[in-house]
C-alpha cells in the first residue's frame, strides 16, 4: 500500500487510522475516528518492536473500540539487529501471505503496512553473498550493521486480546498449560510439514541460509554471554557452551538438512502466547521471525524458556510425546518418536549457539533482565540431557 507509514506510535492519529482503517475496509467509509487514546504495552517484554493499544472514538456503527500498533524499537541495538534479521518486513508478510494458510489462533489483522522502500530482498542477498567471506571480517560487518542499518518504515494494526490472559515467560507455566501450547504448536507444524511447507521467500527463508554469519554473531556475543552464565550455569552447561564455539556452525547446517521441515514461529514462548484458560490457547503473537527449519527448534524453545527448572526429563519427555501424537494426528506419519527425541537435544544446542547473541540487545530494566536470568536458570536445567 502506497502511503504514509508513521515512524512513531504518537504518529498513529485518528486521522491517519481513519484513511487507513477505510482503506482496508475495517469501517466503514462514512465512519471517522474522531479520538483516540495510547497505552504502552510490553515494557520488558518486546525488544525488536514498540506497541501500545490505542482506544478508539468514532461516528460509526462498527464494534471497534480499540486495537493494538506496532512499529519497529527505537532502540538502536535491537533495531539493528531487527533489521539485519528481516523482522519488520517478515511480520508483515507474515499477516498477509502466510498466516491465513495455516492452522494456528493469531489476532486479525487490521492492517499490515510496509513501505514501498522495505528492502528485505536485498538485504538477503547481501547476507548471502558476505556468508562466504572470512569469519574475521563477517564479524566486524555483523558489529557495523548492527549499529548502521537503516529501517523503512512498517506498522501492524491488530485485534485487541484485552479479555485474554496473556502468558508470562518470567512465571513460567504449568505442565498442562505447556501440553495445550505443543498442541497448538503440532497443529501449525503439522500443517506446512514436508511438502506442505509454502515455497523459500526472500523473507521466509530456512534457518540455514547463512550459517557462517550467524556463527561470527555467535563469536561477537559469546564472552559477554559467558560472563553472565558463568554465575547461572552448571559447569556442564558452560562446557556445553564452550563446545558449541568449535562445533555451532556445522551444526545449523547438519540440524537443516537431517531433521525435516516445517514453517517454525522462531520466537515461541510465553510473552508471545494468549489464553482463554489454562488449557486454552486464544493466540499466537509475535511473527517477526518465521522461518523454514527442524520443528524441534520451536519446540526447544519453548520448552526451555517456559518450565521450571525443577521439572525433570522424563516430565519433558512425556511433553515431547504430547506434542508427537497431536503431530501424527495432524497427518505426520513418518516422523518417530525418538527421531523427534534425538532432533530434540541436538536442537537445545543450536538454541544455546543462538542465545549469546541475546548479549548484544538491550533488555531494559527490571522485567526484561529478570527474563533473561530466569531463561538462563531454565537452560541450563535442560542441557542435562546434552552429553558432555
């Protein structure tokens, strides 16, 4: 859609959502929006975008009296990095191309708008063409686009979940509330597995695609990742983190190619999840970086950021076998249980590989640190599975 996209949520008007709102066919093309009112949501909770819920005031018959927008953060580290891993461009696409095809509760989407300068294909192309230079310089352009890149405008307008109870990744959940979540996660999967999946994108790529660049992010972040695990973690986990330097990057590419695919969230866990009850999954939240990968990656992260580290393998294995019936129910048949087991841990590595560039976003105050030490205490109870 050709036209002004605000930068910033002060920008978000009633005249601007009036023009927008008629144009997308939400109200009505006599309806004004004759006020409106902001509410900053997610205040240690999102670090790649800004939200808020705005209350509306308006002429018309419709039943819309508020809505959430989205923009891309304003912080600059985690602008960058948002921009370097296509988020606001994905997230978009998302609503519009990829969502209203598969089997999975996501809000309405009342309007996904990209400018007309989004340069998410070149980008990739750009990340493709550099994965072959060497590790040294990778990770001196990895620091550069970080602090540097440019981020054309995007805005998501969506269904207001106000009578739903979103999840808590701080508090963690409840085994049953964990069940409910795979079997949401095992309807989606199930429904772009193998063959089912859509066709590669410049913007729904595979987890794989530039696994060289990916490691020199690894090796910028891990010494300040360690830093702070040093304290959190056991000293298995930190020599399974220590392992992971020499051996992460032939990994993402031997997980990409042996286990098989599906559209995976990639950022499945509480914060991202709403509910009717506790067993009841309203909402998944949160496309910013759906990808083509192993399941298993979802799957492990949700897992790992969401129970209590007190909660024992055997309960985890009895999760993963929630998660295989409801997936050979969806229809996949040729995916055993220990084939799903093995993908499983060797999944929990990659996810460890990834989590040091956590070191390099900015997590605020309070909430958003509190997240990630709690995520820490709950990987390293998972990594037990892992051999030394």
């Amino acid at each position: 859609m050709s036209q002004h996209i605000p930068t910033a949520l002060d920008a978000v008007t009633a005249d601007w959502l009036t023009r927008t709102l008629r144009t997308t066919g939400v109200i009505g093309a006599d309806t004004t929006i004759t006020a409106t009112s902001q509410m900053l949501l997610g205040v240690g909770e999102g670090f790649m975008g800004e939200i808020a819920r705005v209350s509306l005031s308006h002429d018309g018959s419709e039943p819309l009296n508020s809505l959430i927008a989205k923009i891309p953060t304003t912080v600059p580290e985690n602008r960058g990095a948002g921009q370097m891993l296509g988020v606001y461009e994905r997230e978009v696409r998302a609503y519009v191309e990829l969502l209203p095809n598969v089997d999975v509760p996501v809000p309405m989407a009342y309007a996904a708008l990209l400018s007309d300068g989004a340069t998410g294909a070149v980008d990739l192309a750009r990340m493709v063409k550099a994965d072959r230079l060497p590790i040294w310089l990778l990770r001196i352009l990895v620091r550069r686009e970080q602090k540097t890149a440019e981020v054309p405008p995007a805005i998501l307008l969506l269904e207001d979940l106000h009578d739903a109870v979103p999840g808590d990744q701080v508090a963690g959940c409840s085994s049953e509330r964990a069940a409910a979540v795979l079997r949401v996660a095992a309807r989606f999967h199930g429904s772009t597995w193998g063959r089912r999946a859509p066709g590669r994108q410049h913007w729904l790529t595979g987890g794989d695609i530039v696994p060289r660049l990916f490691h020199a992010a690894h090796l910028n972040s891990r010494k300040g990742f360690r830093v702070h695990a040093q304290t959190r973690m056991s000293p298995h986990s930190l020599g399974v983190l220590h392992s992971i330097t020499r051996s992460g990057r032939a990994r993402i590419t031997d997980l990409h190619e042996r286990a098989p695919r599906c559209v995976v969230h990639g950022d499945l866990r509480l914060d991202n999840l709403f509910f009717d009850s506790e067993t009841d999954v309203r909402a998944v939240i949160d496309w910013q970086i759906p990808n083509l990968g192993p399941a298993v990656l979802d799957i492990g992260y949700f897992l790992v950021s969401s129970l209590d580290a007190g909660v024992s393998e055997p309960e985890v294995d009895d999760l993963l076998g929630v998660y295989h019936d409801e997936l050979v129910t969806s229809g996949v048949t040729d995916y055993s249980f220990a084939q799903l087991q093995a993908d499983y841990t060797e999944g929990l590595l990659l996810l460890l590989h990834r989590a040091t560039s956590f070191d390099s976003m900015d997590f605020g105050e309070e909430r958003g640190r509190a997240l990630l030490d709690t995520w820490v205490d709950r990987f390293d109870a998972r990594l037990a599975r892992v051999p030394a």
